[in-house]
C-alpha cells in the first residue's frame, strides 16, 4: 500500500511538472510573448521596456523557475483584458463550473444504471434496441450541438426550461451564507437543466453501453447460474449478485469522467453564455489573453489530476487486486 | 493476437478446401482474401446499419473531393440582399437555396459541401499523424522494453492525465489556428491510444517462433519489428482508427467552434454552428439544424463502423475498446 501510494503521489507530482511546462512553453511558441502584452503601435523602446518589465529577456530556465515560483503562489500575473490578476477572474468563476461539471455527471453516472439494466435484461427485444441505438447516437452528438437544439426546442419551441444564466448555490453555501444558497437550489437546478443534459449525453451514452455490456457478462457468470440454481428471484439475483459487479466499470472511469465531462463543459457553457471557466476561457481565447488562459487550464488540469489521484487512492482501498498489480486495471 | 486474428483467415481457407481445393491450394492467399470479403459484406449486410455508415460516408467523401464542382455556389458568395433565405427559397438568377442561406446571404449547401471537406481530411489526417506516432512508440517500446519502454509509457501517462481539450486550447490559442495546426495537435492527442495497444501486441508477439526464425535467420532490428511483426498487428488498429476518426471529427467541430480551428474564410461544420448562434433567438433552425446533422451522420457512421469491424475482426477485441 505505501510504496503503491508513494509511486502515484511521484507520478501526480511529474504530471502537475508536465502542465506547468507545456502552459509555460504555449506561451513562448507563438515567438516572442512581449508582442502580446504591448499595443501595435508601441515604439521600439516601449517593446524593449515591456519586455524587461516582464522579464522576457532572461534565459528560458530562469523565466520558467520564476513562473513555476509565481504559480506555487497562484499568480498567473494580470490578465490582458480584465486588467487584474487571471487567478482572481477564474477563482470568482469556478464555482460555477463545479456545478455544472457535479450535475453532469450525477446525471451521466445515475440515469445510466437504470438505461443499462433494462437493456441487457431484456436483451434482443425493442428495449435493447431503441436503448442501444439511442446510447450510439448520443456517443455522435457534439455537446453543443445538443446544447443548441435543446436551445431551440425547449427554450424558444416550448419554453419550458431558461436558455441561458445561472443561480448560484456553492457560491453563497461556501462564503457561509447557507440560507440563501439553499432558497437558491431549486433555480439553480432549474438552470442547470439543459446545459447538463447537454455535457452529460456523451458520457450517459457511454456509461449505458458499459453497463449493458458488463452486465451481459456477469449474467453469465457461474456465481450468478448459481445464485439462480439456489431459487433466488430474478430480482434478487440482478439487485444483489449481478449489479454489484456490474457497475464496477463504472466506478473504475468515475476519475477519467471528469476530464472527458470537461471537454463538453467548456465549450457548452459557451452555448448557454454560463458564466464559468468554459465561457472564461471561450473569451479569453478570442482575445489571445494568453495569462487567463493559462490559469484557467491549469486550475482545470490541475483539480482533473488531484481527482484522479483520490478515486485511484480509494480504488486500492475498494479492490485490495489493484495493489499486486502494481496499478489500476 | 495474431492467432485470433487469423482465425479467420484459417476459417476462409478451409471453405476453400471444402468448395475447390485445387485453387484454394494453387493459391491460398488470393481465395482466402476474396473469401474473407464475401464474408465482411455478408456480415455488413446482415447488420443493416454498416450498409447505412458505409453509403453515408461515401457520400461525405464524394462531397471532401468533388464538393467544388457539385456546390451549387461558391461558398463563400455573399448575397446581402438574400440574407437569412429560409430553406428552399429562391436564390439569385432563379437557383435555389436548398438548405436556406445564413446572415450574410451565404448558401448553407454549398458550405456544408466545402466543410466536409475540413471535416474529413483533418480527421484522417490527424488519425495518420497519431496513428503513425504511436505505432512506432508502441513498437519501440515492446520490442526493446527497459528504459525505453518506462520512458515511452511514462509520457503516455502524463499526457493522459492532462484533459486533451486543455491542450488543444493551449496550443492553438498560441501557435495560432489553421489546418496543419489543427491536424497537429489532434494527431498528438491520439498517440497514446495506439501506443499502449501495439506495445501490448508487440510483447506477446516478440518471443514467437516466427519472431525467433527471422531473427535466427539474421534480420536486422529493423525489419524484424517493421517487416515480421508490424503486419501481425494492424487489423485491431483499425477498429480503434475507426472510432478514433470519430472523436477526432468531433474534437474538430469542439475546436472550430471555438474559434480555434481553420481561418474563418474556410467553411466548417463547427463555425457554421458557432456562427448560427447568433440568429438562433431568431429562430433561424435551419442554419443550427443542418451542420450538425452534418456532424452526427458523419461521426455516427464511423461509430458504427468501428462497431461492425471490431465483432468482424474478433468479438473479443470489445472488451479493448
């Protein structure tokens, strides 16, 4: 347990290295990054300050170092278009990410069981089927498509659900306010209706293929012919003997989940005009505002790869296997 | 794998014997090939939906290549007075709109024509890219193993841990968006895939006996790993390109929309849609509708293709998938 422990806490260590490089490099592979922070009329003298000013002229290594040594200390310098430091602006607009991301999943993660089980149990007949063709288009759909003709139908067809906004609720529940994040949840659900079914179809689609599969397979485990043979009912025998292992698949991605939840993320919350990294990220992109592109990554890779470290941790606690193996599955 | 794999070569042989042993004995290869066909298309027709994958995309790959000469404009026409034309309105000179046209009087066929083309080409392109970088580390890294191999694997590791859609973001926001760039950084994105899998092949297939005889026989490195155990492990990478290119399509779409792929003055699925947003309150469906049709139909049928090629191959690659 403790060397597998010490490995994985090295690895996480190399990974963070590896993300503050490459963020490093991006913003030196453009060439040279002081032409970002200086207008386009700016003399030469201007560019020569600038680029004191901002330590550009120094080696690579130093520069990075220093970058590394500003980031331990979460300053990712100011942002272009905001003009205060990035971390603040992307600190202020993760909460909202969390939510959305949280809503994603719950709801890739929880309505999958329920669409996996009733296909693989009825397998070959119009459920599996219409469950399976469904699970196959929805793993064909780009997230913001989804969000845009959920947009059209829901929001201006039908108008049932708001096409854009967000209440928040982590945002008062943290600074201590609990009473009003909790007046707030049930429109802050409200909200996060159309953009989480829009980030989670993917994964949805997905996990219900995964459990259909896995539970094909464990229906036909000898444990299972057994628990049968015994005169358990069929029911019990699905609830207590085969849904156990069944969802273990499930479980294993719930880490790797986020990251692929995150790609829908950003750009869904564009869809929505949603006001978390996604979008944040969206403009800073469109107005090359290099340092709040930065710090918006890093955050999200950063609390992808804190996450993947804590689902591996509890894995080995959950499967004792992982350990002899020496890593997961 | 390369018993499983030629199972069904084996199978095919056998039928041969069975029907004309002469020609199948003359010529083992050549009928067994041809049996192996009849038998894919067999399958693909029994399966319906390939059938469906397969015209779709051929289709789409007609519209990459010809899109220019059966786009009824030019793409990139505009026609302010015919602006927002609803789907088949008449257009200028008596032609017609068939999908309608967009804010700036632009005809949405002939731009869903030309898009296919960024579509498909950065998808293949990207899959060739990835695909050709991570055989050769997967490759590297079975066959000598040690430190090539942790090194090698390690940076797999890293790479995986970091959400591609990040990198992507941070690489095109700097090095600047257009097509190489994009092939570029969705190549890289796929590596790891292909390398873990040919590793694994590499390693069973490393102290086969055929492996052994070419070796024995004095082949050099090189064409031991290129030549005798290459060929040996292709067919599976084909069920994970197929699904690949679907991903890949769809991480282009993500991107354009974003801004970050082609230069705007190319047409593409996902900045046709990025660009619908801004006349969706309007209600203007069909500029939102049509793309992303475009999209699914395209994705969807590479899905299904992986689909049917993975349970052609072996069912039992599903479980690697």
């Amino acid at each position: 347990m403790g060397a597998y422990v010490v490995r994985r806490l090295l690895q996480s260590v190399i990974v963070v290295v590896g993300v503050t490089l490459v963020s490093f490099l991006a913003l030196q592979a453009g060439g040279d990054p002081t032409y970002l922070f200086v207008s386009e009329r700016a003399s030469q003298e201007e560019i020569e300050a600038t680029r004191r000013a901002l330590g550009f002229d120094r080696p690579l290594h130093v520069q990075y170092l220093s970058f590394v040594r500003d980031l331990t200390r979460g300053d990712f310098g100011q942002s272009l278009s905001y003009r205060q430091p990035a971390m603040e602006i992307v600190l202020e607009a993760l909460p909202a990410t969390i939510e959305l991301t949280l809503f994603a999943m719950a709801l890739a993660l929880i309505l999958a069981i329920p669409f996996g089980v009733l296909a693989a149990i009825n397998r070959g007949t119009a459920w599996d089927g219409s469950i399976t063709t469904a699970s196959m288009l929805g793993q064909s759909i780009p997230s913001f498509w989804m969000g845009i003709m959920m947009i059209l139908f829901f929001g201006l067809y039908i108008r049932l659900f708001p096409i854009s906004g967000h209440v928040p609720f982590l945002t008062p529940l943290l600074s201590g306010d609990v009473g009003t994040a909790f007046a707030n949840l049930p429109r802050t659900l409200y909200h996060l209706i159309l953009p989480g079914i829009a980030v989670a179809t993917y994964s949805l689609a997905r996990n219900t293929r995964l459990v259909r599969s896995s539970l094909l397979e464990v229906l036909e485990a000898d444990y299972v012919r057994t628990a049968r043979s015994k005169g358990l009912s069929e029911k019990r025998v699905l609830i207590h003997h085969a849904l156990r292992n069944a969802w273990l698949p499930v479980v294993t991605i719930v880490g790797l989940e986020f990251g692929f939840l995150l790609g829908g993320v950003v750009v869904v919350e564009t869809v929505f005009s949603y006001p978390g990294i996604g979008r944040l990220l969206f403009a800073a992109i469109n107005q090359r505002d290099i340092p709040l592109v930065q710090a918006g990554v890093v955050l999200l890779a950063s609390i992808f790869i804190l996450l993947n470290l804590l689902v591996d941790l509890i894995y080995v606690r959950l499967d004792p296997r992982v350990k002899l193996a020496g890593g997961r599955g | 794998m390369s018993e499983q794999l030629g199972g069904g070569g084996f199978e095919g042989m056998e039928r041969a014997t069975h029907a004309d042993g002469a020609i199948a004995v003359a010529n083992p290869r050549g009928s067994g090939f041809r049996r192996e066909l009849e038998r894919a298309v067999r399958q693909m027709v029994a399966a319906r939906w390939p059938v469906f994958a397969v015209v779709f995309l051929t289709l789409a790959a007609i519209a990459a290549t010809f899109g220019s000469w059966l786009a009824p404009f030019d793409p990139n026409r505009q026609n302010l007075v015919l602006r927002l034309a609803d789907p088949m309105a008449a257009g200028p000179d008596g032609s017609t709109f068939w999908l309608g046209s967009d804010a700036l009087g632009r005809d949405v066929l002939s731009r869903l024509l030309y898009g296919a083309r960024v579509s498909l080409t950065v998808g293949f392109a990207a899959i060739a890219v990835g695909g050709t970088l991570g055989i050769i580390a997967g490759l590297l890294s079975g066959y000598f193993g040690g430190w090539v191999d942790d090194a090698i694997m390690r940076l797999g590791d890293i790479q995986l841990a970091f959400p591609f859609i990040l990198l992507a973001i941070m690489f095109l926001v700097v090095l600047g968006s257009g097509v190489w760039n994009l092939i570029l950084v969705l190549g890289i994105g796929q590596w790891v895939t292909y390398a873990r899998i040919v590793r694994a092949d590499t390693l069973s297939l490393r102290e086969k006996e055929f492996v052994e005889a070419a070796r024995a026989m004095g082949d050099s490195t090189p064409s031991i790993i290129f030549r005798t155990i290459l060929p040996n492990i292709l067919a599976p990478l084909t069920v994970i390109a197929s699904f690949n290119v679907a991903s890949v399509i769809l991480s282009e779409a993500a991107l354009s929309f974003l801004g970050l792929g082609v230069p705007p003055e190319v047409p593409t699925w996902g900045s046709m849609l990025a660009e619908s947003r801004d006349t969706l309150v309007a209600n203007k469906w069909w500029l939102a509708v049509f793309p992303g049709v475009a999209i699914m139909l395209t994705v969807l049928s590479f899905n299904i293709l992986g689909d049917w090629l993975r349970d052609f191959l072996d069912p039992r690659l599903r479980e690697r998938t």
